[in-house]
C-alpha cells in the first residue's frame, strides 16, 4: 500500500510547481510546538540526520516543507532545494548550513516568513512522508524581536493546520499537557481531535507512571492518540557526524532499553504507543490515510484550474504553443531576416556615399585652411603675389604659389589616414544599424540577448579593423604621388561640389539665424557685429580679456558677434567660390589651380571608389558571413537550458504565456498520475477484498 503515498507525495510535489491557490494541493503532517520542545529531535529522528538548523535566536523563520522520499533500491542519501537548483546535496551539514542561511535571510525586524523553503530528502532508510515544520511557539520576546512576533507565530501556525492537513503536535513531558501551546492551537481547529496526533518528547525526564499516564491522557482524547519518544540525540563523536541508520538506531536503541525497563508502564499489556518507531509507522499510515480522503476533492480542484488555464490559453494565446526554446528560435530567425534585408540594402553604393560625405567635410576643412583664410578685400601691403582668395581667378596661370596650395592640399587630403578614416566610418555605420535593428526585434526586451548580440558585432568589427584599415591604406598609396583625372571625373566632381558648398551656405544661414534668436534679434546682434567688425579692424580697443565684455555688450553677447562675423565671412566667401566654380574658367580640367574645390572634390571621389572595393571584400563580406554564425553560437549552441529559460522569461508576455502552458502541462501531468492512482487504490482494494 505504500506505493500510494510515495505516488501521492509525488503528486503534491508536482503541485507545488503549479503553485496558485492553497486549496490545490494534498495534505501534508504539519508540525508543531513550543520552542525547546524537542520538535526539531523528532523530526531528525524520523529523517535520521541532524539536518535543521540550530541555536537559541529563533533559527526556523520560515516554515520548512520537507518531502521524504524512500529510495529501497539505491543507498545513497541526498537532499535537494528544488527552489534554488540545488540538486544531489549527500553533506548533511550543508543542508543544515542552508537552512540556517535561507531562514536567518529573513530580517530580524520581520523575523518571520510565510515563503516556504522547499527540501526533498532521499534515503532507504526514511518513510515516503510529507512533513512541514513550522517555527516553535514562544512564551516570551525576546528584547530584540518584535512585539507581535508571537501572534505572528500564531498566525503562520495557524494557516498550516487547516483541514485536511495532519497535526503533529509536540509537547514535552515535563511540562503540564493544560500548558501545551500545541495542543491548544490543534484543539482550536480540530476540537474533535480528529486529525492530531500527540508526540509526548523527554518522556525520559518525568517518572514512568507520570509519563504512562500522559500518555492515556482523559483530557484531550485524540483519536490518533498519544505516542511518547526519548528522541535526544547522542552527542556528536568527533568530527564524523552519524549516518542516518546510527543516528535512528541509537535512539531506537535507547528507547527501547529507557521504555522496556518499565514494562509495567509501557510494556505491550499497557496499552500505549511508544518509541519513533511507532511513530513513524503511525505517520506514514495517518498520512495515506489523509491523502487518499482527499484525492477525489484535489482531483475536482485541478479539474477546475485546469479548465481555467485551458480558457486562458484559448483566450489569451489563441491555442499558440510556445516553449523557451522555440520563442529563442523564432526570435533569432526574425532577427536574422531583418539582417538579411540590411545586407542586401547596404553594400558599395551605401558605403561610397557614407565615405564620400565624410571626405567632403574633410575636404571642406583643408580649403578653409589652406584657400579661405584670406581677407577677401584687397592686397595684404608688402605682399607681392596675387595670394588672397578674392585675386585666384586674375592670378597667373603660372603662379607658383597656387600651384603649391593645391598639392599641399591634395598631399593632405591623400595622406590624412583614409585607411582608418573608411574602417572607422564603415564600421560604425554597421554597428549603429545593428543596434537600429535589435530595437525593433524582441530583443529589444532582453538585455543579455542585447548584450550578446552587440558584443558579436563588435567583437568582428574589431577582429578586422587594422588590417582592413592597412589594405585601404595601401590601396590608396599611388594617389599619395600623383592624381591622374579625366575629364568626366572633373565634371562630376564640378557638380558635386556645388552641391556642398550650397549646403554649407544654407548651414552659415541658419546658424546665422540662430544666432540673432539668441541674441535677442537681427538688430541687436547687427549692433555687436558692427562692434566686432571695428574692433578687429583695430578701430577701437577691447579692454579686458574678453570675457568680461565690452562697448556696453555682455561677454556672452560678444561671442555670438564674433560668431556671427565669423559665419558672415564665411557665407561670403562661399557664395564668392560659388560663382567661380560655376564660371566657365571651372569647366575645365586644364584650369585646376583656378578651382582647388573642383579638384579636391573629384580626388576624394576617387579615394571613395578604391577604398570602398577593399572595404568590401575585407570588412563587410566578412561581417556578412561571420554574423549570423556568431549569433547562433552565442544565442543558440551556447546557451544552457536554463538560460534559454531565462532568456524568454526576461520578456513579461513571453513569461505570461509561458506560465500558462506550463502550469496547463503540469495540470494534466498531475491529473494523468491521479487517474492511475483512483485505478491502483481500487484494485488494491479489490485485492483486500479477496484475501
Ligand atoms: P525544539 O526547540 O522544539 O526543536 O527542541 P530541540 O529538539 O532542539 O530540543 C530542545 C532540547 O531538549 C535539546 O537540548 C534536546 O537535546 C533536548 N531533548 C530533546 N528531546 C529530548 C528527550 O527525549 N529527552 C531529553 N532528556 N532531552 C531531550
């Protein structure tokens, strides 16, 4: 018969993942009694190792649903924490050290949680039982508990000996059963005495014919009656703790030595149960008992949640199956595709033109540098060149000093580590547009996916980065000596440029329009460039160092004039390089010293197109083939079933409709193991019947 309970213990145990409402689960022993009346030593007895936790500062904070499992067939003996994965634990001291950390996590300030602790013991030499140990009953507060710790004691206590749960109730002999906490906290729910069954400890310290007549106590009948223990366990010898059948047999041994020396009292003629022996057999029968009452009402129970969570798949998730594992691979599928797309739509033409804009700024700057600088109006005095910005159109055609400028400048822009230059702009385009693209998968919702995913990405960029960057460089080397254009190279590049110098033009106007909005209008900021204006001329003298302002306007003030001096030049200057670019002098290639903005825009064209060729073939193709291979080692091989679990919980609605089909699933594991149950109890009965 004791299969069945094993079975049923198997099934609570199953409930207990399901979690939800109390009423879904079998009963369990529950026990109880006041501190310091020797609970924690029958329980150890019954499991056979010293295993809870010890000390006088109120050590069980939170109530201990311990499930034992017999195992005949193997002889090993181990504990686990289903609640924290810790699986196969045989060191009874680290059990105990568990314990004592999970219930001494619990604050003093709280000093009690209703949050179980879980643990599962297997042994051949423990019943198949469920036990729950709760903390004992005290008299008194202690000067650093709280003041209601009693009744909250009380009240934990009292929400586990409900029906149909077993009372396990603990009294010590040497103390007046009318003064028994545990007694009286059963009787209160269970005045018939229907459910309890009385352990009397210590019967070794009162006198035989006392502890007898305790045990026949008149006063509260119980229907499962009085069973009287000597659990004390023998003290330790040495560093080697007892196994579990030492420990059970010395205290087995023990009692029968204390309780056969009073045969008179305790002897098979007088009627009492005695011994842990007893006990147990008591336990395991009570509790068979118990459950196979309760079977029919928990299997209505989980028919009924299982109804519900069967509704709420229908409603809620449309019947759509979905496990840990497939939601990972349809998300990294999803993302993948999304990559896929991003791949074909950014190749040379998309890289070219990132590079190009970046060139051009570039571009931009060396021509301010080197072409811009110049005061437009006339001449510096003394000089005797044509070198001012305003003169290059009347300059001669032989002039050696522009000539100079435009190799410098093309020596600059060649030489200015385009190499790097093309990587980095390259790769930070992919990297911005991967991280574009976990946003809007469901990753986005899952920061280690994020993390690894991001970190795939630049762990290959960076793999690639400086030799790409030195092919680039190398490939661009010849034009480091000499830029050989055609004419439709400089026709392009005549077209373009002016495409960005009108940029450039419409950016000084609306910073110019920033400006007068923070000045507080075109007038005023009219007036501080006026101020500007005189000052640089050497008309008048700024005091000061600048900061402090001057001619009666904040210093603040006059950085927006100069600002505006400087983008008002600047305009200037560009509309003037407008119109000679547009001249007819600009038309033609023979002409270049003439147009440097021509010239430079079609060198760096020409920088673009190679460098973008080695681009492809050593960054992006690369990054193309690595990727997907690395997000599925990261996303995929490497990650344990447990994380993957993780993973997908990360997301609340994943987590949601994951619950639902586990607890579906559990429902219908539970109700399948019960059905074969109802049809084992009845052929056993069967088998009764005919014996
Ligand atoms: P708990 O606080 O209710 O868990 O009580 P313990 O099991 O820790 O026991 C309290 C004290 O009583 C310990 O010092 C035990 O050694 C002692 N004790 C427990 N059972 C017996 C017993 O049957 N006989 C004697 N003499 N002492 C016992």
């Amino acid at each position: 018969m004791m299969v069945l309970t094993k079975k049923m213990i198997e099934i609570r145990s199953i409930l207990q993942q399901v979690g939800q409402s109390e009423s879904l689960t079998l009963p369990a022993i529950v026990v109880i009694g006041s501190q310091s009346s020797g609970k924690s030593s029958v329980l150890e007895a019954i499991v056979g190792h010293e295993f809870l936790p010890k000390g006088s500062n109120m050590v069980t904070r939170r109530p201990i649903e311990l499930t034992l499992v017999n195992t005949p067939e193997s002889k090993d003996e181990y504990g686990e924490f289903p609640d924290l994965g810790l699986r196969r634990i045989t060191d009874f001291t680290s059990i105990q050290r568990t314990l004592t950390e999970l219930n001494m996590a619990v604050p003093d300030t709280e000093a009690i949680s209703d949050d179980p602790i879980h643990l599962t013991v297997y042994s051949p030499n423990v019943p198949d039982l469920s036990l729950i140990d709760l903390p004992g009953y005290i008299q008194v507060v202690g000067h650093n508990q709280p003041l209601e710790l009693k009744q909250k004691i009380t009240d934990l206590c009292d929400k586990y000996i409900q029906p149909p749960n077993v009372i396990l109730a603990i009294s010590a002999a040497d103390v007046d059963l009318a003064n028994s906490t545990a007694l009286r906290a059963s009787r209160r729910v269970d005045p018939r005495g229907e459910r309890t069954i009385g352990v009397i400890t210590k019967m070794d310290l009162v006198d035989p014919r006392r502890g007898a007549s305790i045990l026949n106590d008149k006063q509260y009948p119980l229907r499962l009656g009085y069973v009287g223990v000597v659990s004390k366990a023998p003290q330790s010898q040495g560093l080697f703790k007892m196994g579990s059948m030492d420990l059970l047999s010395t205290i087995v041994k023990q009692e029968n030595a204390f309780f056969s020396s009073h045969p008179l009292e305790f002897g098979a003629d007088a009627g009492v149960d005695v011994g842990t022996m007893t006990l147990r057999k008591k336990l395991m029968h009570t509790l068979e008992q118990t459950m196979s009452a309760s079977l029919a009402s928990t299997s209505d129970a989980i028919k009924q949640e299982l109804e519900e969570a069967t509704y709420e798949f229908k409603v809620q998730y449309n019947d759509r199956p979905l496990s840990a594992e497939s939601y990972l691979a349809e998300s990294l599928d999803a993302f993948k595709h999304s990559f896929k797309q991003f791949s074909e739509a950014f190749g040379r033409p998309q890289m070219q033109e990132l590079l190009k804009e970046e060139l051009d700024q570039k571009v931009l700057d060396l021509l301010a540098l080197r072409y811009w600088n110049k005061p437009i109006d006339g001449l510096a005095p003394g000089r005797p060149d044509l070198d001012s910005i305003a003169d290059l159109p009347r300059a001669s055609p032989d002039s050696l000093y522009w000539r100079r400028q435009l190799d410098a400048s093309t020596s600059a822009l060649t030489k200015l580590g385009v190499g790097r230059l093309a990587t980095s702009v390259v790769a930070s385009a992919i990297q911005a547009q991967i991280e574009r693209l976990v946003a809007k998968s469901s990753f986005s919702s899952h920061p280690f996916a994020r993390e690894a995913i991001l970190d795939a990405t630049s762990t290959i960029l960076n793999e690639r980065y400086y030799s790409t960057s030195d092919q680039v460089e190398n490939c661009i080397k010849p034009y480091k000596f000499d830029i050989d254009m055609d004419d439709r190279e400089w026709a392009h590049g005549r077209e373009h440029v002016q495409t960005v110098l009108k940029k450039e033009l419409k950016d000084c106007e609306s910073a110019m329009s920033n400006l007068e909005a923070s000045a507080g209008g075109r007038k005023k900021l009219k007036e501080v460039m006026a101020f500007v204006d005189k000052a640089r001329k050497g008309d008048i003298v700024v005091e000061g160092d600048g900061r402090s302002g001057a001619g009666g306007f904040s210093a603040a003030l006059l950085t927006r004039g100069r600002e505006a001096v400087f983008h008002r030049d600047r305009a200037d200057i560009l509309k003037m390089r407008l119109m000679a670019v547009k001249s007819k002098q600009c038309a033609s290639l023979k002409n270049k010293y003439y147009c440097p903005e021509v010239f430079l825009d079609a060198a760096a064209s020409k920088l673009a197109a190679t460098a973008v060729l080695f681009l492809n073939v050593e960054l992006l193709s690369e990054f193309y083939y690595n990727f997907p291979r690395e997000l599925d080692l990261r996303l995929g091989r490497h990650m344990s079933d447990n994380e993957i679990e993780r993973f997908a919980k990360e997301d609340p609605k994943i987590r949601q409709h994951l619950e639902v089909i586990r607890r579906k699933e559990l429902l219908e594991l539970v109700l399948d193991k019960m059905e074969s149950l109802k049809q084992l109890e009845s052929r056993e009965r069967e088998r009764r019947g005919l014996v």
